[in-house]
C-alpha cells in the first residue's frame, strides 16, 4: 500500500506547484491526443 500513498503524494504535490504542473499536464494531454 506504500506506494499508492506515494503515488497519491505526488499528485498532490503537482496539484499545488501550479506553474509547473499546468504545463506538465497540458503538454502530456496534447502528447496523449496525438498517440
């Protein structure tokens, strides 16, 4: 169950560094559309 916890941490991480994670997000949507 550790790395559920670790993977939900990371996401709340990313959630709340917004610059950062926007873009990420952004760029893997666009990349997962093109797939």
């Amino acid at each position: 169950m550790n790395y559920i916890f670790h993977y939900f941490s990371m996401l709340w991480h990313f959630a709340h560094s917004r610059s950062a994670s926007e873009t990420l997000l952004l760029s893997r949507g666009s990349i997962g559309n093109h797939l």
